[in-house]
C-alpha cells in the first residue's frame, strides 16, 4: 500500500515547504518542481463536469474575485507524471 503524502513527511523527518498560489503557471509550477517543493493544487469541477484548476464556482459568486487563470489542469498533471519520484 502507497504512504500518504502526510505518512511520506513523518517518514523523511524533513521540514516542509508548501508552495501555494491562486494561479498555477507553467512557470510557477516548473519552479515547483525544481526546487522540490509541495505545491496546493486545488481542483475544482465547472458547470460542464469538467475538472480544472482552481476554488469552486461558489466561492468566486461570495468572494467577488475574479476565476484564476490557472494552466489547464491536464498539463499540470502531465508535469507531475514526468517527475522522477523520490
């Protein structure tokens, strides 16, 4: 069975360092995976059913903030795959 992202941390006994944004570029992502940091990737589904990254509809309706303009998500997980694993 795969450990956790939280069992992995307890495990390395090494700080963390989260990277988060709003807005997910290629370039911040790439950063990302560079230095070897977590990054928060919030992934929402749209009207349509499509998934993508970002906060639900629902909170940009509150908030009044604009949509993110994130990359798509498809990329951002083809990136991820293409990473070496610990």
């Amino acid at each position: 069975m795969a450990l956790s992202f939280a069992e992995n941390v307890l495990k390395s006994k090494r700080p963390v360092v989260l990277f988060h944004t709003w807005t997910v570029t290629r370039e911040l992502l790439a950063q990302a995976i560079r230095e070897k940091r977590s990054m928060d990737l919030d992934v929402c589904i749209d009207d349509q059913g499509h998934p993508y990254l970002g906060h639900p509809k629902e909170y940009h309706e509150k908030t009044h903030e604009p949509f993110f303009d994130s990359m798509p998500l498809w990329e951002a997980a083809e990136a991820l795959r293409a990473c070496p694993t610990p």
